[in-house]
C-alpha cells in the first residue's frame, strides 16, 4: 500500500498538474529539480495514486492560506496530503467522501483534465475495485450550498464560500473530529 517509502514520521505531499508530489531537500535518484516562487530549487518525485485508509481528514492555515490535510496510513507510514482548502481537488475528494467506507483501503488518484485553454483538476477515489461517485452532484445537490456569482472590485466571480463552510463542518462531523478545523498540529 501507499508510496513503498518507509518513513517514521510521515510524509508530506500536495497535488501539481494532476500528480501526488513530495518534496526533497536534496535530489534523490527519482527527482526533478526546479526552482519554486521563493526562488530556492526544490527536488520532487511525482506519483499517480495513494492507497492506504484514510484516518483523517482537518484544515489547516499557514501563510500560504488554508489548506485540507488528509492523513493516509498504511502498514507503517502516515501520508499528510494537503489540498488548497477549496481547489477542484479538494472539492472533487470531499464530495466523493461520504461514499467511502473509512474502514477499508481506498486509493486517491488526481487527475488534470485540460480541454482547450480550461483546466478541471479532481480527485478519484476507488475502493474495492470501483469508482466512487459524489455524494452531492450537479442533478442532485441535496443541500449542498451552490456557488453564488458575485462582483468583486467590478469583476464577476464565483464565490464558494457558503459551499466550503458546509463541507467543513460536513466533514468535521462525518469523522468524528470535533477538532477537525483546527490547525494540524505540523
């Protein structure tokens, strides 16, 4: 299960152009170099999938904005796979949530789909060799909150926020966390 890396402490990923990425200070024999918005080159090998059993799922907010946080076990290593708090990613993954069952093995596959100058960015989730649908969908949002199309400094834009909040705290009651909106503690 999992990446095949054996580490004690766990290992961080995030999501870039449809992969899972972890990071590295130094190059490893898998990595590829580039240099990041900071200016410092960074190291990163790229996976397509993460399979484990999803144990946790919290925000948490630094100084780069909030971000979900979902904590991946599998035999003997923790994954923290962080999400912009309300990117297609991460939307993608909480709709499709509800429909898994925590107690079993799932695995996480991102996708970048690009038609055109468009970009979709989401999530799959296949447990027990299916695909699992989203729980809230376009024919039927139950009471998903909608995004709203609102003018901001004389543009129109679409704001989720209404949507995310209920996810949040959707979320936060489905894993049994009262702490779920909390800070992760790393």
């Amino acid at each position: 299960m999992g990446l095949q890396n054996n580490q004690s402490s766990g290992v961080f990923l995030q999501i870039a152009n449809g992969k899972l990425v972890r990071q590295f200070k130094q190059a490893t024999d898998k990595s590829v170099a580039r240099i990041n918005k900071l200016g410092r080159e960074v190291h990163e090998e790229f996976y397509d999938s993460l399979t484990g059993y999803v144990t946790d799922v919290k925000t948490k907010e630094s100084e780069y904005g909030k971000f979900w946080v979902v904590t991946v076990k599998d035999n003997e290593t923790s994954y923290f796979l962080e999400m912009k708090y309300s990117s297609g990613y991460a939307v993608s993954f909480l709709k499709a949530l509800p429909n898994a069952d925590l107690s079993e093995v799932m695995t996480i596959t991102p996708r970048l789909n690009i038609d055109g100058d468009k970009k979709q960015s989401v999530i799959f989730i296949n447990q027990n060799g299916a695909g699992l649908k989203h729980f809230w969908t376009k024919d039927n949002p139950k009471d998903l909150p909608q995004m709203k199309k609102v003018k901001v400094k004389g543009v129109e834009t679409w704001d989720d926020t209404d949507r995310m909040e209920y996810l949040e705290q959707f979320i936060k009651e489905l894993m049994g966390n009262k702490a779920a909106s909390e800070d992760v503690p790393f």
